[in-house]
C-alpha cells in the first residue's frame, strides 16, 4: 500500500501497474466473490443499488470502461480491457491524501441477465481479497451490486479494522451513486 499526499500523475500509474507484472494475487481462492461461499478468515459484504429499467446496456457499458471508479473519483489505468489477467493501478481519496492500489480482474461475467467483472488483491493495497462489480436484471429490474470478500491486510488496516470498514463503504458508496448517475442521466 502507498499513500501519497497528491494525486498521481499518469507516469506514477504507469509505474504502478508495470509494478504488477510477476505479482501474484494476495488471497485465495480465485472467485470467491461470485461463488456464494465466504472463504475462512474472509468477511463478505454487499452493496445494491436499483437502475432504471433500460439501463442495463448503459450500465454494463460503464463497468468495462472503468467509468464508475472514474466517477468514484479513483484515477485509473488498466494495462487492456478487462479481461482475466488484465492488470489495474487506482488510486483513491482519502480524508488526506490518496491511497495507491494494484488489482488484477480474475473474472468477467458475459451472461444475458448479468455482466460484469471481478478483480482481486496485489501486493500494493491495503485488504486482501475479491470485489466483484455486476449488473443484474430480473422479475425485480435491474440493479448494480458489489460484492467483496476480503480482510484487512496492511498493518494500518488491521490495527484499526473499523477506520478500513468505514472506508471500504464509503468507497462502495462513491461506486453506488457514480453508476446511479452515469445510467441515469
């Protein structure tokens, strides 16, 4: 994990996501966030948001475009599209400051009804684990869940867990209200 005071600049993302070539992810197993089950030592939370009924197709568009992180206001850059294997550095506010991050996308959803993706820990970020980002449409509508299964890995983040709760939610949140907005206006 790394934290900086300012925002990073394009060639510190580039530097962040070549720092991923030869890293393996920090957890496992692979796909815990769309199985269903809850790995051992792993907490899982879910978050949902309902879109409207036509935007399926404009939500699912702004997952593989990385808008919602964007609209999050995470700065991002993915060394492909999203894909199993491809490689993403973030880096996301903080009360003070940004925290870097590095994750690799270990699932893409392509059904008729859900589309999405998963990614998981590198080396660089505070938790260890899975979140998975999917748009769903059912007899209920249509909606955009997140789903993380993770634990707090960095020293920090163990020492005080509800400072790390506290700000994976708001992130979470952040995510929410990006895709209610980009689907809806």
């Amino acid at each position: 994990m790394a934290i900086r005071v300012r925002r990073p600049t394009a060639s510190d993302l580039e530097g962040l996501v070549a720092s991923c070539a030869g890293t393996s992810l920090t957890y496992s197993p692979i796909g815990c966030s769309l199985s269903g089950a809850t790995p051992t030592g792993l907490r899982r939370h879910r978050w949902t948001v309902p879109l409207p009924a036509d935007g399926f197709d404009r939500a699912s568009e702004a997952i593989r475009a990385w808008d919602v992180h964007r609209g999050a206001n995470l700065s991002v850059l993915a060394d492909g599209p999203i894909e199993v294997g491809t490689n993403v550095a973030m880096s996301a506010p903080l009360p003070v400051g940004f925290v870097d991050v590095t994750c690799r996308v270990v699932a893409v959803v392509e059904e008729a009804d859900r589309r999405g993706f998963a990614y998981g820990t590198l080396p660089v970020h505070p938790e260890c684990g899975e979140e998975a980002f999917l748009i769903v449409r059912d007899d209920s509508g249509v909606r955009f869940e997140v789903e993380a299964v993770s634990k707090a890995r960095h020293p920090i983040a163990r020492l005080v867990p509800p400072v790390a709760n506290r700000l994976q939610d708001q992130a979470v949140q952040r995510y929410l209200s990006a895709m209610t907005k980009l689907v809806s206006g």
